[in-house]
C-alpha cells in the first residue's frame, strides 16, 4: 500500500504555499479531491486518471483512498496527481474522514499538503455541498468546484449561472456531468490557472482575501450556513428552486422504499436477486478456475521430477493460491452489483430502512449488507464494511461477520446433518437450516455484547441524505470491481500462500514407511495384475488408502492431534476428530478431506458424487474398533462448533488488513473459537445427560 507521506527531501516545506511545496520544476501537481458522498467524485476521479490509479491507506485508520495521475490538458502543460480522499459532508464533524481530509489540508509529517483542491458539489442539492467548500476555502488553497450532475438539475428544472456563483464563492466553477465526461478539460484549465494564480500571490507576500474572509465565516455554523443560502438563492432559478415541485415520482419511490414493511419486502427481493445473480454468474468462472488450477498442479507433477520440490510446487503452492483465488468471480460480482445498486441512489435507502433493525443490537443499517454478503464468503463481507462511516460500527460488523453461515461451511453442514438424521432428509433440512438461524444469531448477540464493552460508547446515528436517484455508472462500477478485486489478491492470496505451504509441510513430513498390511496389498495386486486388472486396481486402492491415513497419522499434523485431543475431549472428539478440527481452521471444508483421508484413505471424496462416502465414513470406528467416531453427541457437538468457530485463515488476514491491527483479528479467532467451545461442550454433555449417546 502507498503511505500518502512527504520524502524527507519535502517533509519542511509541506505547508508552504504554492511552488515552496514543489521539489522541481515540471514536478506533477498534488490534487486533493473532495467531496460529500453521493455526488460522483469517484466517477469524475476516474474520468481523469482511469486505470493510472492505485489504492493507498491512509496512515493509523482503515480510510482509503485513491491516487491516480492525471496527463496535462495542454503541450507542456502540468500534470497532476489526484487524491481521490473518502467522502465527507464537513471537515468538522469527529469521524476517520474528516479527520483525514483536516490532517491533509494542514499538512503534517504523515500527509503531505496539495498544491491544490478540487471539489466536487451536487448540482441538485447545491445549498449543503457548499458547507464543505466554505470549510476548504477557508485553508487558502487553490480551489475549484466542479458542478456535477448539472443534467439532473436541469430535468429537475433548476437553472444555475456558474459564473455568478463562482463570484459569490470566491473561485472558479466548471459545469461538469461525470459520467459523460463533460468538462474534464476546463477542470484540468481552471487547476493550472489557480495553482499559477497562487503562486504569483505568494511571490509578492500577499495573502489571499477570500481564505481570509472565508476564516471567519466557516468557524460559525450559523455563518456558514447563510453563506450558503446566500450563494444557492444569487445563482440558482428554475420552478424546483422555490419549491413548485411538491408531489414527485421520485419521492413517491422514496416512500415505498422506505416503508417499515414494503420497503423492508422490496429491500429483500433486491437482496435474492442479487446473491441469486452472484451464485448462478460465479459457477462458471469458479469451475474454470477450479479446473486451470488443477490441470497446473497436475502438468507440474508430472513435468517436476518426484520429490518434495515437486510436492510443495504442486500441492502446497498451486492449490494454495488456486484455493484463494477461486472466491475471486463472488467477489468481483458482489462489488459490482452493489456499486451499481450505490449508485442509483437505492442502497441507501435500503440502509435506512435496515437501520430500525440493526440499531437494536448497536448496529447500524449499513450493516446489513456486509452481513448479508458474508453469507456467500465473510471476505466480501468484510471488504465491504468500508460503507459504514463510523469506526466502532465498522468494527463492530468486521469482528461478527464470520458468524454468518459462508458456503465454505455447506460441505461440513452436508456431512454432519448426514450423520445426525440418516434417512429423515426432512430432519436435516431442518437442521440445515437451523445452523444458518444459530450462526446469524450467534452474530447479532456479540455484536450487542461487543457495543457495550470493548466499543462501548454511543452508536452513531445513521444520519444520511437521500442522493438523486440516476442510471448508474457502468465504468466506475467496473473501476471498483477492478480495485478491488486487486486488493483481494494482493493482501489476502499472498498470506494465505504462506499459511498453505506450512500446513501442506505438516501433513507431508515427516515422511512415514508404508505400514506392511499396504506393503502386502502391493504385493498381492502384482501378483494378480495379469489375470484379474479390476482384482489389481482394487488392491492397489485399499493400499494406497492405508498408506494416505498411516501418513497422516505420522505427520506433524497427526501428532499435533494426538498432542491436543485432550482439549477436544470434552466435547467428545478423538484424536482423528481433533485433527480434522484442527486443519479446519485454515480452511472449513477442509475437514470433509480431512476425514475422507483418515477415515477412508480417499482425499478426493465428493460426498455430492460419491454417497457411499457418508456410510464409510459413519462406519469408522476409535482406536478401540468399537465406538463409531461419529455418535450422534459428537455430531450434534460438532456442527455447533463448526457453526460458530472461527475457521478462515483468509479471513482473519483480510480482518488484520481492514482494521489495520492484528489485535483485532486476534480477538476475532479467540472470542469466536472460545464461544464454539463451550457451546459445543453443552452441546455434548447435554445431550450425554438426556442419555443420548
């Protein structure tokens, strides 16, 4: 990630004004550009540097944002590096946004002080984005206001002189429509103009008399408020402008989408539609991931001569990062509907009409989604926790999102509920179902619990404007989609590269001799090769079984088992249970392989293609060849463990990244993995005292 921080070449001259900041002539102008939510900065952001752009963290917080490079409008012009900085309706207000946008309009040793502002206002709401003007002009930077979604206005009938507003605000306004790219290159023209303006200003020591006037009028609320409505009532007409407009389709949409009922239906068609849209669109990009994966681990297993080089190559690097990077189509998808949603204006509506639910367990509205995503993967999920502006909220939602039941535990669900109602598929539907009732509960209660102890304080209120409702843009969803999906790859495929290669190096070594009843199968199938094939590949098979759970046994993996069944005992788990438990928590299906390896000897099981699988596996016996591993206590135990613990490596990295501390990622693993626990133990031992075994 980029650190938006000066070189110590610069660091003193930070907040200079005008060519003192520049290290060299010709040097790229820093843009700093603002604007509130809603109002099509990112899509003018991208109109201007496109593809040039990467993601940066702001130093200490979670706050994002984009740096992109902007080419000079003219030959030998300037160009400019443009900070696109996080939404914000005013630089006073206590939030991780306006603090950054304050911290770089001072300049510090962190950030580093723009040469200029660019802000972009609604055209349709023009009194309101204005506060946050007046509060930039009064820093005395080069300013220019882009006036954007100037065609909605107009077909909202509202007429606005550009030029007498830019005289009653003191510098220039261009009419922009961002996602038309109309006025891109009278910004980059009115930028260089200020930026030169500035500097012959600080040439001859003067001070400029807007930022003076500006001081005052911006440190009143009250002032700053007539200001506005000064401006707004000088330089915008139309019918819309006093009020003619009473009864509009579009607050009639308003009101159904913000219902306590109907829009709480509406908001729950959307939802299905979309996780319905993501599943069914995901299938086939996963599935050819699946198979490119494969097919490399296989070609290089058989191009690599035998050995671990060849073992780590193909099993612990490839299907590692193939393990990772096939959740790349959900999340992708995921991230372009809802910025599409976004951008109609709809997804905030659906937040407020969330928020009369989530405020009742210390979460706000814009929770839900996250909540919601992470029923198909928790990393989405969290990912997409950046839409909820308030610190303790966001982490709040980051530390419970785990809870909902991702697909990665549908394989698991699939086994146990097996196990539990064998021939009653009614009963384990119902128990299916009931694993995603416990797993969204579980998360709603913490999140309550979390609110009242270590994020205690008072929940911010979800205080929101509703923005116009318009056609969403294609490019910048496609932009967004594009970003993130990088920072996905980036941050959570390359630490969990490194988990993988440890975990394939436990379960490969040390490397055991083949047990002699395999050596015998081996020899007994040779012997036979010749008159009976389909008697030979059968014993070849029941050996290379024997050999796969003999190696697990012997492996490091199966010795930390053995070493840490004691802390599963309770909960009615052997030392095979305690293994797979244990792999589990790289991965959650890892378990149903784990098990086919050590019950069966078959790591390919597909327990969809193969239902023989489950009877094998209920067949498996404990070391004591009586008790089956499986009792009905131990399954119940199991699926409520698994319902509950947190068991994502990729999770927890991709919680460090958002959060920006491993502490919360530790919190995260030991509160849920303590919850399973116990939960799990009552589970057990209640169900042993009902005389159910």
């Amino acid at each position: 990630m980029t650190r938006l921080s000066p070189d110590s070449a610069t660091a003193a001259a930070q907040a200079a004004p005008g060519a003192a900041r520049r290290s060299a002539a010709g040097a790229a102008r820093r843009i700093a550009l603002f604007g509130n939510p809603n109002t099509g900065k990112t899509t003018l952001f991208n109109r201007l540097c496109g593809l040039r752009a990467k993601t940066a963290n702001f130093p200490g917080i979670t706050a994002e944002a984009r740096v992109g490079h902007c080419a000079a409008e003219a030959r030998g012009g300037a160009s400019f590096e443009i900070i696109d900085l996080p939404g914000v309706y005013r630089l006073a207000l206590e939030v991780p946004e306006s603090r950054v946008g304050r911290d770089i309009m001072l300049g510090s040793a962190l950030y580093q002080r723009p040469d200029a502002v660019l802000i972009v206002v609604d055209a349709t709401n023009l009194a309101r984005n204005l506060f946050l003007v007046g509060e930039l002009l009064a820093h005395g930077l080069p300013t220019v206001v882009a006036l954007n979604m100037t065609d909605l206005a107009q077909r909202k009938g509202l007429t606005i002189d550009a030029a007498e507003l830019a005289r009653h605000i003191g510098c220039p306004v261009v009419s922009t429509v961002a996602r038309k790219g109309t006025g891109i290159p009278e910004i980059k023209q009115a930028l260089n103009r200020e930026i030169e303006h500035s500097e012959a200003i600080a040439a001859a020591r003067g001070v400029s008399p807007v930022a003076e006037s500006m001081k005052a009028i911006a440190a009143d609320p009250v002032r700053l408020e007539a200001w506005a409505d000064h401006a707004v009532a000088e330089s915008v007409g139309g019918d819309a402008a006093i009020g003619a407009a009473s009864d509009t389709f579009t607050e009639r949409l308003d009101k159904a989408f913000t219902h306590p009922i109907l829009g709480l239906l509406i908001f729950a068609g959307v939802m299905a539609g979309l996780f319905t849209t993501i599943f069914q669109m995901a299938t086939i990009p996963m599935d050819i991931i699946e198979r490119v994966f494969g097919a490399m681990s296989e070609w290089t297993a058989a191009a690599l001569p035998a050995g671990a080089i060849n073992d780590l190559i193909a099993q612990g690097i490839i299907s590692g990062v193939g393990a990772t990077v096939v959740f790349l189509p959900q999340i992708c998808l995921l991230f372009f509907l809802i910025s599409l949603l976004e951008d109609t204006g709809y997804l905030a509506r659906a937040a407020f009409v969330m928020d009369r639910i989530m405020c009742r367990f210390g979460l706000p509205g814009q929770a839900f989604v996250p909540l919601l995503s992470s029923h198909a993967c928790a990393l989405p999920g969290i990912m997409s926790t950046k839409l909820i502006p308030d610190r303790h909220d966001r982490l709040a939602t980051i530390l419970v999102a785990p809870f909902m039941s991702c697909s990665a535990r549908v394989p698991v669900y699939v086994l146990l509920t097996s196990m539990l109602f064998r021939d009653r598929p009614w009963l384990a539907g119902l128990a299916f179902f009931g694993c995603y009732l416990l797993g969204a509960g579980a998360g709603l209660v913490s999140a309550l619990i979390a609110r009242r102890t270590i994020l205690r304080g008072r929940s911010r209120p979800m205080v929101l404007e509703l923005p116009s409702y318009k056609m969403p843009a294609l490019r910048t969803a496609l932009w967004a989609t594009f970003d993130r999906g990088v920072v996905f790859l980036k941050n959570a495929g390359t630490i969990i590269l490194g988990i993988c290669i440890v975990l394939w190096w436990l379960s490969a070594y040390p490397v055991a001799e083949a047990p002699p009843e395999a050596v015998s199968l081996r020899q007994e199938a040779a012997q036979v090769e010749s008159v009976d094939a389909r008697r030979a590949s059968e014993l070849t098979a029941q050996a290379k079984a024997l050999e796969s759970s003999h190696a697990t046994r012997q492996s490091y993996a199966g010795r930390m088992g053995r070493v840490a069944q004691p802390l599963f005992a309770p909960l009615g788990y052997d030392w095979q249970l305690t293994i797979g438990v244990l792999t589990s928590f790289a991965a959650r299906e890892v378990f149903v392989s784990t098990m086919a390896v050590l019950l069966t000897g078959d790591a390919e099981a597909d327990l969809a293609e193969d239902p023989g699988m489950i009877d094998r596996i209920r067949a498996a016996t404990r070391d004591d060849q009586r008790t089956p591993v499986f009792t009905t206590a131990t399954s119940a135990s199991l699926l409520v463990f698994f319902v509950l613990a947190m068991q994502c490596l990729p999770t927890l990295a991709v919680t460090r990244r958002e959060t920006g501390s491993w502490k919360w990622a530790g919190l995260q693993l030991a509160y849920m993995s303590s919850l399973a626990w116990v939960a799990a133990l009552i589970t057990y031992q209640g169900l042993h005292a009902l005389g159910v075994s």
